[in-house]
C-alpha cells in the first residue's frame, strides 16, 4: 500500500471533488498546490486548512496549455517533492449533439480531456524523478456509459479514460515510479450541473432546470466520500476508481449489456422520476 505524504497538485480545487480532496490530503500531511479559476473559492480553501500545510494557489484555466505548464512550473518550484498529481477540473455541457455548436464542443473538449492531457504532460518529467508517484485523472461514469444528451461530456470522459489507460499501460512497462489511476465517479452533489453551459440551440429553459433537478437527487454521494474513495485508490494503486454505488451498478450493467444498457437504464431513471 501507498503512503501519501504528498506534496500534491489538483485543478479544480475551488470547490466539489477537487476541495474536498485538498482538506484530506491536508489532514494527512501533504502540502498543496491548488489550481482553479475561481481565486475567492482558491483563497477561502487555503484559509480553511490553515496553517498547518504549506498551501500554493494558482489561478489557472486548465483549457490553455500555457496556463497549465506554468502552473506545473509553480508548483514544482514551490513544492520540489511533489509527487501527486490529480486532473480534476471539468465542465459540463446541456444538450443533443445536434443542439450544441462546434465551438462548444472544442470549449469542453479544451477543459475535460486536453487539461488532462496537458496535466500530464507538464507533470511526467518531474514525477519520474521521484522514488513514487501519482497521477489521477477523473473521467466520470460518463466515461463507461453515454446516455443521450451528453455527446460532448461523454465523447471527453471517454477519451480521458482511453488516454489514461493507455498511459498506465505505457508506464508499467517502462518500469517508472510514476502510477495512474482513472476516476469514474457517478452522482457527486457538486455545483457542476448549475454551472454547466447549455448548448446553442436549446430553447427550452424548463428542460434545462429538469436535467438540474433530476441531475441533483440522483447525486447521492458527498465530495468528502468522493474524495476519501480516490485517496484509498492512490493508496491501493487502484486503476480504475469507481465512486458510488450508482457507478458501480452502471458498470456491471454495460459489461453485460454493452450494446443495450440504455433502455435498462431510462426504465430505472422512469421509476425514479415517479418515486416508485
């Protein structure tokens, strides 16, 4: 098993999964670097731990590759031994593929798969030098089943799932010190559905508010047991991190039934909606 001592780096760690996991990964010791956007949430997040950590923050916007290189730059330099890295940061987009444009498309493809990619890339050479090392990449339940209405968010997610896997792979036969693991959450009630784009030729406001409604009693699972389930897989060197029993469920479903899941499914989001 793994002992984290850290230093680590997260995206997305004003708030959600990337928050949560910066106040674990403080109450076990590890210093932090913390990349986000928001800078109030990055500040009040530093001010919550305290103290006690040495705390970084990094205003950084994960769909530019500058940015994400020189937040790698920084957070090295601030924490030379550094040695976990956690792509979190992610967007979500409302619509049919046919309701989305394409430039929305590339804007989350910006943020959800290439911020990874780069993630990784700005961070391999440094993790490599160290004795262990870390990377997570989240990708979603989104990233094993794709219902309708999530072309875009699907179409990354499972692109970051191919990718890291394939990484995974690449390193275990090089030997490197440097392990991955993939995170497919399901419900996590975070603000990502609130703060999601709609694409360009949705009209209808009250679909919208619907799929936030219906997003938000299906996410039964906290940030804090999201983050505490990833920490146990870096300790565990789990590849795949599956969080919720929601996850869980929809994977054993596709395994069985991957060409047929959905109709499964929608019968089971059916009787939810209707509370039977």
């Amino acid at each position: 098993m793994t002992v984290i001592r850290g230093p680590a780096a997260i995206t997305g760690a004003a708030s959600g999964i990337g928050r949560a996991l910066a106040i674990e990964l403080a109450q076990r010791g590890c210093d932090l670097a913390l990349a986000d956007r928001d800078e109030a949430g990055l500040t009040s997040l530093a001010a919550e731990i305290g103290a006690r950590r040495k705390i970084s923050v990094h205003r950084v916007d994960v769909g530019k590759a500058d940015d994400i290189a020189q937040f790698a730059s920084d957070a090295i330099a601030a924490h030379p031994a550094l040695n976990i890295v956690i792509n979190n940061a992610g967007v979500a987009l409302m619509g049919t593929f046919e309701e989305i444009d394409q430039a929305q498309m590339d804007w989350l493809f910006d943020i959800n798969f290439w911020g990874v990619v780069h993630g990784t890339r700005a961070f391999l050479p440094h993790l490599k030098t160290q004795a262990e090392a870390h990377i997570v990449n989240v990708s979603s339940i989104f990233g094993i089943i794709a219902p309708p209405g999530q072309s875009a968010y699907a179409a990354a997610k499972f692109a970051v799932r191919g990718f890291s896997e394939s990484v995974r792979h690449e390193l275990a036969v090089a030997g490197s010190p440097v392990k991955l693991s993939v995170v497919h959450p399901g419900g996590v009630a975070t603000s990502i559905a609130r703060s999601s784009r709609t694409g360009a030729g949705v009209t209808d406001n009250a679909r919208r508010a619907q799929m936030i409604d219906r997003f938000e009693a299906a996410a039964r699972t906290t940030p804090k047991d999201a983050a505490l389930r990833i920490i146990r897989g870096i300790e565990r060197n789990e590849p795949r991190i599956l969080i919720g029993n929601d996850a869980r469920f929809m994977d054993i479903l596709q395994r069985f039934r991957p060409g047929t899941y959905w109709a499964t499914l929608q019968r089971r989001l059916e009787k939810m909606a209707k509370g039977t």
